[in-house]
C-alpha cells in the first residue's frame, strides 16, 4: 500500500501490536507473516507514522485523515482472487479464527 499523503514512514508490525495484540497475533500465525518477505499491517493499512498515536487512532476520521487505510474487496481481490465477500472482510477485520 502506498502512502496516502507525503512524509508517512513504515513504523513495523511490531508497534501495531502494541496496542492491536489480538490482531497482532492473528497476523503473525497466519499466511500474511509466513510470506517471504511477510506482507504486514502496513502493506493494507498504509505507513502508519503519522496514525500511530493513541489520540488519533481513538478517533476513526482523525486516523484515516493522517493516512491510515482501510481496505475495501477491491484492494483485497488484487491478491485475493476468490472469495472475497462481506464474510471474507469481516472475518479478516475482526481477526477471527
């Protein structure tokens, strides 16, 4: 995922899961983390330096106006090339077994 406004830097999974850790772990047990090299948080949810903090992830509109992603069937379907409906996005949001 490209940035969505200038000056955004990749933070690492690592710091996502300081805060998101079911998601985090969901993630690291799953085919994205085994991939050489690993597709992360960051690859779907754009570089999260300016989104990272507290303050503005509490507040949807203020993360998604710093850049923060959320990715729609479109952007899933590019690798994704079957089965990606409401189920398929729910599941994968919400980190489900």
């Amino acid at each position: 995922m490209a940035a969505t406004k200038p000056g955004l830097e990749r933070i690492g999974a690592e710091a996502c899961g300081d805060c998101h850790g079911v998601q985090f772990d969901s993630w690291a047990g799953g085919a994205h983390a085994k991939r050489k090299p690993p597709l992360d948080c960051e690859h779907c949810h754009g570089p999260g330096s300016e989104y990272e903090s507290k303050s503005v992830m509490k507040d949807p509109a203020k993360a998604k106006a710093a850049g923060l992603v959320m990715p729609d069937k479109a952007f899933c379907a590019k690798c994704h090339k079957s089965g990606v409906d409401d189920a398929f996005m729910k599941k994968a949001h919400e980190h489900e077994g």
